[in-house]
C-alpha cells in the first residue's frame, strides 16, 4: 500500500525497506515511445532485462542500449553503454532510476504478451 503521509522520511522509509515485493514491480515502470503506446495501447510497462531503452535525464542523456540488469531491492537498472571509469580505471556500469528512462524497444514472450493482451 503507498503511503499517505507526505513526510519525505516516510515515503523513503516505504520505498526502500517496508515495501512488499508485489508494490515493487509497480515502482519499476518506465514510459513507452510514442509508436509502442499507439501499438499496445499502454503508457508505461514494467522494465526487463533485454528491454531496449533511451535514457531521458542525467549524463547520459539520449543513450540507447538494453537493460542489463535489474535491481529489486534498490529500485534501480543498468543499462548497457553507461559506463563511468574509475580511477583505477576499471569501467563501472552507472544506476539509473527506471522512471529517467523510455522504452523503445520490448522483448515479447509468452508471459509478456498477456500482460500487453490484458
């Protein structure tokens, strides 16, 4: 359940240790590209790895690359190409926020397909 209070302390508390499984696939949904939205019919839909995304804020603003990996826990992606080096100069893959990115491109399965029927 989301939280009523309007206390950003609480809402960070909800968001990040007392919400349930179920409620974090809802914070993981980013926007669809203009031609998906008018193909499915949907808004938004729940971010996979292998989707193909462009990242709409931050430094790596209108790179494209697919989602490499998912985080529940911390509510974040990596996406492929949005690297940042170290100073050892080792190459990091930076975290976004899944709603700072669109997806142009989805990896349709059986699963998937239900849930853009519904």
């Amino acid at each position: 359940m989301i939280p009523k209070s309007v206390s950003p302390k609480k809402q960070r508390r909800w968001r990040f240790k007392t919400s349930n499984l179920h409620e974090r696939h809802r914070l993981l949904k980013a926007t669809l590209s203009k031609d998906l939205r008018k193909k499915y019919g949907k808004r938004s839909l729940r971010i996979r790895k292998g989707d193909k995304v462009r990242i709409m804020r931050g430094n790596f603003t209108g790179h494209e690359g697919k989602v490499t990996d998912v985080d529940m826990k911390n509510l974040v992606i990596k996406v492929d190409g949005a690297n940042v080096k170290k100073v050892d100069g080792t190459e990091v893959a930076v975290i976004i926020q899944p709603s700072n990115v669109m997806i142009i491109d989805i990896k349709v399965d059986d699963v998937r397909k239900k849930i853009l029927e519904r």
